[in-house]
C-alpha cells in the first residue's frame, strides 16, 4: 500500500547560510526534484520526492517521517546517465516533520560514479 506525500511546504533551509556547515561537507549537493519510492526496514512501500542529491545522499519529502538511524531502500532516476539507482539507505538527519536525509550506505562503483557525473554536469 503506497502512502500519500504531504503537502510541499516551505522548507527553512538553513544550512545555506551557515558557512561552517559548507565548509563541513564531503560532498557538492544540486538541487533535483524528482519521484521516488522507497521501502522501509518493515518492507513498506512509500512514494516520496527528492529535493536534491549528492554523492552521499539526498534530501527528501516523505509522507511520513522515519526515526534516525533507519534503513531504507530507495530506487530513483537520474536523467541521461543511468536509468535507475537502487541505494540501501540510513535516515541520518531530519530537517523538519517529513523532510529527511538519508546517507547511501551501500552504492556500488558504477551508481557512486553515475551520481558524481550527474552533479557534475549540472554543476
């Protein structure tokens, strides 16, 4: 049963503005809104929707919000690189009721690559 994606809300994005905590990241981040499904450690199926990515995660709105620490599998598209991209995930951040962060934990040569040139070519 999929579950329905709240409303797209304002998102206080503070870590914009925040030097110290750009200067701390491993990665560039691009925004890309795009659909996703997801599937929880309890084998639930979710749509939810990217706001952006990098080499190491994504930022997302689900329709509901996962606690940290939580393991999901999320299959997404990168346009004109490579079709799908099925990373096992953690929830390592929650930015607001249904935003959260989820780190790739298990992304193989070829995907981590295909993600790097996509921001890459965007960038």
């Amino acid at each position: 049963m999929l579950c329905r994606l709240p409303t797209l809300l304002p998102l206080q994005r503070r870590w914009r503005t925040d030097s110290r905590r750009c200067q701390e990241r491993t990665y560039h981040r691009d925004e890309l809104q795009r659909r996703l499904v997801g599937r929880d450690c309890e084998e639930r199926q979710f749509k939810a929707r990217m706001l952006d990515i990098c080499e190491g995660g994504i930022l997302m709105l689900s329709p509901f919000t996962l606690p940290l620490n939580s393991r999901i599998n999320l299959q997404f598209e990168l346009p004109k690189v490579i079709s799908y991209i099925s990373p096992a995930s953690r929830v390592v951040r929650i930015e607001q009721p249904h935003y959260m962060v989820p780190k790739f934990v298990d992304l193989v040569t070829n995907q981590r690559r295909a993600l790097r040139d996509f921001v890459a070519l965007r960038s």
